[in-house]
C-alpha cells in the first residue's frame, strides 16, 4: 500500500477548493490503494485559517468541524515527535524558504519514509535530503 502525507495546501483544495487539485493527484486521491496522512501541524494552520476567516466553506462551518471531515476522508493525523524534530534539524535553511511549518512538514515526511503531495515549488530542493515529493502542478 502506497502511503502518503498531505500538505496544508492539498487539504484546502480537498476541502475548500476541489478546482485546485490537478487531475494526477485527484486520481491518487481517489485511489484506494493508498494510505493517506498529515501532519499535526497542517491540522494547526487549518484550524488557524478557518478561525481567522481566511477559509470558508458552506459545508464546514466551524474549526472543529475539520477533525470530522479529515475522519471521512480517512486521512489520519500524525503528531510531530522527536524523530521528525531531530529530522528538521538537520534540514539544509534557505534564506527563501525558511517558514518552520512547511520544514517540520516535510522533515515528518523525510523521516517517515512517506512521500509528501504538494503545490509548494520549493519543496523539490528538498529531494536531495531524501523527500519523495509528488507536485500537484494545477
């Protein structure tokens, strides 16, 4: 079974809005032979984003409501643990992308051995740390 981490941006898109999705990673998304996580910290900014009004939905109506939704989709959360904490620090810092959220995500995804999906270009210079990256080119 193929496993996978889902970004904060694929959530949205999940979510919020479907259009953002490309048709590659929908496919996968729709397929059940893959297994489907994300990080603690995406379930954080989703929380955050809702609660600040910058997402909205009809469906979801309030911050708690996302927990329901990710049980549906049967995408299961992973906490942050010192392994993916010891896994960042070792991450290479770039000037232009130094945002600690999307570098714990992708340290999880590192030290797990579980590709991460993504719309976030500078992701890929990551590869070379040892991400398996799937970009969701829309």
């Amino acid at each position: 079974m193929r496993r996978y981490y889902l970004d904060t941006n694929i959530l949205i898109f999940i979510f919020f809005d479907k259009d953002g999705l490309s048709s590659a990673i929908s496919s996968l998304l729709d397929n059940y032979d893959c297994c489907f996580y994300t990080s603690s910290i995406c379930v954080l900014e989703l929380v955050h984003l809702m609660q600040i009004n910058k997402l909205k939905s009809k469906e979801i109506k309030d911050a708690i409501d996302i927990f329901e939704y990710l049980q549906e989709a049967n995408i299961q959360i992973s906490p942050v643990t010192e392994k993916h904490l010891k896994e960042y620090a070792n991450l290479p810092y770039y000037k232009d992308h130094n945002d600690p959220n999307d570098r714990i995500i992708i340290a999880q995804s590192i030290s797990d051995k579980i590709a991460l999906i993504s719309s976030d270009t500078k992701f890929d210079r990551y590869i070379e740390n040892g991400l398996k990256f799937e970009f969701n080119k829309r």
